[in-house]
C-alpha cells in the first residue's frame, strides 16, 4: 500500500515539473505577436463577431497582440461553444493552422469551420401558469417557430418572465426549461414549466440603520406602502432613490417573514448604512491659465437629519477669487422641486478688464428621468468693472442683472470627470432686464453638447459642441463685456491664448462677441496604468454679430496630449498647433491643466 502512495506522489510531483518547465519553456520563448487571423467557412457570422470570441487577436493600428499558445485551445473552444449556443449543435472546426515568420516573429492563424445546421424552434409551450395567459408570457420570450434556438435568447425570456412574475409579488416563482431535440430533422420543442407560488403583499416596513437622518427622509423615497402587493420593480426604484439622496453608502432592500405575517405576506426590511454628512476639504493645484490654485469647502450634506445641505466654499488662484455659500432642499413643501440657494462674492481679472461681482442665484430644479433634469434659476446680481483697456468702452461700468434661465440638462455619462461612453447636454435660454428690472436687457441661448464612445482596446472618442448667442433688446446699451462669448485657450481652441480668439480692439484685447461656435474631437487612449494619451482637433471662433459668422473666419488648433490619472484627478499636457498664425500669434501653445478639456 504504501509503494503505491509513493508511486502517486511521484507521478504528481513529474506532472507538476512537466507543467512549469512547458510554462518557463513558453516564458523563454520570444514575443510573438498576432499578425492576422483568417477564418474560413463561417456564412451566418462574420469574422468580426468570432474574432472577439478569441484572445489571440490581429493587432491593430494601436496595439499589438502577444500570441498565447495556451490558450489557443481555449480561443477554438470559445468558437465552438458561440455556435451551439446559436443552434448550430453540429458545428466543427475541421482545420487551424499557425504559421511563424521567424523573422518579424509573427504567426499568422488560419481556422476552418464547417458551421454545419441550424438547429430551429418547432413550438413552445408554457405549463404550470394560472394568474398570467400564455399570450402575456410569450410575448416576454421573443420566440418566434422557425427561428434559430439560441440558448441565451431563451435565458433572457425566462429572466424576463421570472421578473415580471416577481413585480407582481409572486416572489418565489420559479421558470424551469425542457428541451427536445430533434436531431435528425434539427428541431427543437421547449417547455417552460412555471411554479408561481404565492403573491406576496406587504405587511410592514422596517427601516434599520439610521443614526442621523430622520426616519420621514427614507419613507418618502420609497414607491411602495404598507398594505400593497409587493413589486420588484419598484424595490429597485427605491434603492435607486435613496443613493441618489447621497446619503447611504449601502442600500439594501429585502422582503422577510416576521412572526405573525401570513403566508401571503412579508416584511420589507429597509438596510441603510449613512455616510459621513460632514465634510472639510482643502485642495491644491496648478494651471498653465490659473498658476497656483487652492480651495477650500466645508460642507453639510444632512442638517439635522433633515437632507438638506449647506455648504462654504473658497477658491482663489491668479485669475478668480471667490466666496460662496449655499443651501439646498431637496424636497420643497413635500414636493419633487429641489431647491437650491447660492450667495457669492467673486473678483475676476480677466485680459483686458477686472470685474467684482455679488448677488445670488435662486434655482428651482425637477428630474423628469432617470438622466433629464428641468431648472428655473432667478439671478440678482451687482458687477463692478475695473480697469477696462478695451479701447472702445468706458472705463468703469457698473452693470445690475437681473434675469431669469430656464435650463434642461440630460446626463447619460458613465463618469463625470473621466467619461468613456454617454452623452451630457446642456441647453438654457436667459432673459434679462424688460419686466425684471436692472440696467441690462438681452437674452442669450447656450448650447453644449457632450458625447463619448469606447471604441475598445482602451479607445475613447470624445466630441464637443457649444454654441451659443445673445440679442439685445430696445434702448438697453449693450451686453456688459463680462457677459459675452468668448474663447481660445485649455479648454476651447488650444492652440491660442487664452481668450484671444476672436474679435480683438487695436490693442490686442479680446472684446468679446454675440455668436459664439466651439466644436473639440479628441482620440484618447490609456497606455498604461494612469497614464494616457490623446490627440486632439479644435474649431471654432467668436463673432461680434451672428451676420458677421463666415466659414473663412474660423480658426484651427491640433495637437498631442497626455493624460495622468493622480489621486486629486487628471493632470493634462497639451501641445495645441496654430496652423495659420497671425500677426502676434504663436505657432504653438503648451498648457497644464487640471481636468479634461470637455
């Protein structure tokens, strides 16, 4: 007995060795990389949809692909699968081949495939059901006879039928597949057998975990009550709503059996764990336009247990200084309108003028879905111009604003920072003076978009468009300089000064215009860890009038980046090239920022 124990001992230690020295061999071997990969024989599916099966893949114009022996069994295997879970169970893959060049040390992967038929749906049957008729249910497969049987079309169907099952509060229904082939005739007939057990209703609602919000906080982002037939559907709804109130880092919520509920009833226990509702954060930076930057906030996301926040922030650099308190309510009189409240102080030197400004902003906001966002914003506002070298305007103005913006927002961006897929837009439409008084009267319309694609391999295609314009009305003297368009810079066309593109007066001052286009395409790649690049191109121009916009006038700027991911966000170095200098205009612009530029 114990010859054969050493015996076994020793073939595993043997296996083991054959294992790692096969894996130093493949270590010690040199790169190869992916050049092509030809697949012959596939008529249903393109080569596209397999190739992203595989994990030795051609390489691309951005990066090139290492070829892994070890898993190329793995990649055929992958190919195999794709199509019996499409229907094709007689799938074979007659013939793969790897070839080397030795001297570019690369492969080339060819693949046969004998696809073989389409295994096809003869008919459906629903049993077991009594609440729902079979027309309802069927309709959540998406199963039509005669179509190919795709494994993961009908997993999908029954998740859809198991959810709606469950947002009717039959919380233990349970969907159960049978299938029959056919395979000399390549049919199959499917059976769901549907156990609906109970529908549940809600006997009380517990909420746990508070220590600072008031319970009435939680109960009134709850879409359901006590007495209702529970629904999945609006248990997540909920969830959603209470991390949208920022206040919980954890929300779960779970139907339980308390004593004394029926056997057609349950408990919802609401678990919350609250974050922090205090905040002090000091903050330091450095741009190419700002120079040296700080801020500084303290904030309180939860007065009182109550939601609403107020908060202190301060922010200076060599451009901007500026104070500022706020005050939100995030339920105004127990309705969906959020509230917000802000009260400043700002100095701003800007080229060719200094402007101090205070007043406040007065917004009623409304979410209209899970992305859409309507505002009404009242503005009141003093400025106070400095020092003013534009050649053509007084020296001191003082400006009162008062105006009105209606404003719509819909935001589908996975991040806000660091976007790779979604689109932001940003639309409002301002109205000052007439009949709110003030001593400026024009409306002025903003338009921003924002979009953002992966394109894979650590791609991101990113599109800007602003555009926006201002119309004065009756006798009113004019726009104040600080409230007109104006661009050029990090963030808009960067291969210029910073607002140094369009209109200047005879001193080099830029003056501002009344029709503003900006449109900004970057290609950003992550290259390794936190460390990315991009390659960008700006258009656009500011015009005094919207009659005096003409193609020819538009300026250009293109140029590399690098991106670098840091703790307090995204360092970015921009090398922005002016095409077509004008006189005291350089041929290329660096800058240093903070952010992305869109």
């Amino acid at each position: 007995m114990r010859k054969i124990v050493i015996i076994k001992i020793v073939i595993l230690v043997i296996a083991a060795l054959s294992v790692f020295a096969e894996g130093r061999a493949e270590e010690n071997q040199p790169e190869w990389t992916v050049e092509s990969v030809s697949i012959e024989g596939n008529r249903v599916f393109k080569d596209d949809e397999l190739l992203k099966l595989m994990v030795n893949r051609p390489s691309g114009w951005f990066r090139s692909r290492r070829y892994h022996h070890s898993v190329f069994q793995d990649d055929l295997s992958a190919l195999d699968e794709f199509y019996r879970q499409n229907g094709y169970f007689n799938v074979e893959i007659t013939d793969t081949t790897v070839s080397r060049d030795r001297g570019e040390n690369h492969v080339r992967i060819f693949i046969s495939i004998d696809e073989g038929p389409v295994t096809s749906v003869e008919g459906i049957s629903i049993l077991g059901n009594r609440a729902f008729p079979d027309s309802t249910l069927m309709a959540m497969l998406k199963f039509e006879t005669g179509t190919p049987f795709k494994r993961k079309k009908l997993q999908n169907g029954m998740i859809a039928i198991a959810t709606f099952y469950a947002d009717k509060g039959y919380l233990d229904a349970s969907v159960t597949p049978e299938t029959r082939i056919n395979e000399q005739e390549h049919r199959v007939l499917i059976d769901l057998i549907i156990d609906e057990g109970m529908q549940m209703s809600i006997s009380d609602i517990e909420i746990r975990g508070l220590d600072k919000t008031r319970d009435f906080v939680v109960r009134r982002e709850l879409n359901f009550e006590k007495g209702e037939i529970i629904s999945h559907r609006k248990i997540m709804k909920s969830q959603r709503n209470l991390y949208l109130t920022g206040l919980f880092n954890s929300v779960s919520i779970n139907p339980a059996k308390r004593p004394g509920d029926s056997e057609e009833q349950r408990s919802l226990v609401v678990e919350l764990r609250e974050k922090d509702s205090s905040r002090f954060s000091v903050s330091a930076g450095y741009g190419s336009i700002e120079k040296a930057m700080g801020r500084v906030e303290i904030s309180f996301d939860n007065l009182f247990g109550t939601a609403r926040k107020a908060g202190v922030r301060m922010k200076a650099n060599f451009i901007e200084r500026r104070v500022e308190g706020s005050f939100s309510e995030p339920r105004t009189m127990g309705s969906r309108f959020t509230t917000d409240l802000n009260l400043f102080y700002s100095y701003q030197n800007q080229p060719g003028f200094e402007v101090s400004r205070h007043g406040g902003l007065l917004t009623f906001g409304r979410k209209i879905s899970n992305s859409g966002h309507l505002t009404l914003r009242f503005r009141h506002e003093n400025q106070r111009l400095r020092n003013v070298e534009i050649l053509e305007l007084p020296e001191k103005i003082k400006p009162r604003l008062r105006s009105i913006t209606l404003g719509f927002t819909n935001d589908t961006r996975d991040d806000l920072f660091n976007s790779t897929r979604g689109w932001f837009l940003d639309f409002s439409y301002e109205l000052a003076g007439t009949f709110l008084g003030g001593t400026e009267a024009f409306n002025r319309t903003v338009l921003n978009l924002r979009c953002f694609r992966s394109v894979g391999l650590g791609n991101v295609l990113a599109a800007s468009l602003e555009t926006g314009w201002i119309d004065v009305y009756g006798a009113s003297g004019g726009v104040p300089i600080n409230e007109l368009f104006y661009t050029g810079g990090p963030n808009s066309i960067r291969g210029f000064k910073y607002r140094k593109v369009g209109p200047l007066d005879s001193g080099g001052n830029p003056v501002g215009g009344q029709f503003e286009l900006v449109l900004n395409g970057e290609i950003r790649k992550a290259v390794w860890r936190w460390v990315g690049v991009a390659v960008f191109l700006d258009v656009g121009n500011v015009w005094r009038r919207i009659r005096n916009c003409r193609f020819d006038s538009i300026r250009y700027a293109a140029g590399p980046g690098v991106r670098i991911n840091t703790p307090i966000g995204i360092v970015r170095f921009d090398a922005g090239f002016n095409p077509d200098p004008r006189e005291g205009e350089e041929k290329v612009r660096y800058y240093i920022v903070m952010g992305n530029a869109f």
